[in-house]
C-alpha cells in the first residue's frame, strides 16, 4: 500500500514537471484531466462493476 502511494506521488510530480518544461500551464491541464475522467471515464467503470456484481449475484441464485 505504501509503496502505491509513494508511486503515484512520483507519477504527479513527474507529469508535473514534464509539462511545465514544455510550457503547459499545469494548474489549468491538470484539474480539467481530472474532471474529464470524472464526467467521462468513471462512470463506465462504475456502470462495468454494477453489471459484473448483477451478474454475480443472479448466478449465485
């Protein structure tokens, strides 16, 4: 668990500094990636999980 944090940490902070050496603005990329995957992304996961645990369940029956 502990070395997931500390990785994901070293992920941000490197996507951090790979767009500011190219000259993106970080503080307005980062936030609108976030609430992309938040709209887009998260619910498809959710509705996956949600079909898979249906279908868990109607087996177990």
């Amino acid at each position: 668990m502990k070395k997931n944090v500390i990785m994901g940490i070293g992920i941000i902070l490197a996507l951090w500094l790979i767009l500011e050496l190219a000259g993106i603005n970080s503080s307005y990329v980062i936030p609108n990636v976030v609430e992309w995957t938040i709209k887009f992304i998260l619910p498809w996961i959710f509705l996956y999980w949600l079909i898979r645990l249906t279908k868990s369940l109607e087996k177990h029956r």
